[in-house]
C-alpha cells in the first residue's frame, strides 16, 4: 500500500504515467461522488495496472526508506502547482487534487485500520 501511495502520488505529480481509463461518467459524476461527498471510498476498486503492485507498480524495498519517501511525496505534494492528469477523474484542479491525496491515503489507512 506505502510504494501504491508513492506510485500515485508520482503520477498525480505528472512524473509517472498512468493509463487513462476514464469516461464521461468517471470525469462527471463519480469524481464528484469521491470527492465531495463525505462517502467512504469503496474497497476492491481496481487500480491502473501501473499502480498496481506485481504487474507495473514499484515494489517494495525496505519499509522505513519506503515510508520516509511517502512521508515526502505527502509534503511536497501540498506545494505542487503543476498536476498530471487523473487517470480516471480526468483533468483536475489544484484543489481537487489536494482532496483526492488526503482521500487517498485516507482510504488506504482505513483499509488497514490505522
């Protein structure tokens, strides 16, 4: 879940390419869905095969160095101001995309109960 969290972080970031798997729904009424609505994001969804550990997403080194460098993904990220393109919610704007990184990592703690 740490290096999936980096791998998204990086294509949010525009470093790292994820494949688009959007439509007119996914762009409109489900980012909406996920990032203005106080639901709790569904487990089981799946990830782009690039974020996805096993087939294109970074795998696992040592767990302190993988947690510092999420550590750092997360407080860079809130000075971005240049943002890649959502795979899925398409283009987004800085705030959008600063909901969906705290959604994000939300949804991963809780899956894992932290």
């Amino acid at each position: 879940m740490v290096c999936h969290l980096n791998d998204s972080f990086d294509a949010a970031a525009g470093t790292k390419y994820a494949s688009q798997a959007s439509g007119l729904f996914q762009r409109t009424v489900l980012k909406w869905v996920a990032l203005r609505t106080p639901l709790p994001w569904p487990h089981g969804v799946p990830t782009r095969p690039e974020m996805e550990q096993g087939r294109g997403g970074t795998p696992p080194s040592e767990w302190g160095a993988d947690c510092a460098a999420l550590s750092h993904r997360i407080a860079g990220f809130a000075n971005l101001q240049n943002f890649g393109r959502h795979p899925i919610f398409g283009a987004m704007s800085r705030p959008d995309w600063c909901i969906w990184g705290y959604r994000h990592v939300d949804h991963h703690l809780r899956q894992f109960g932290v």
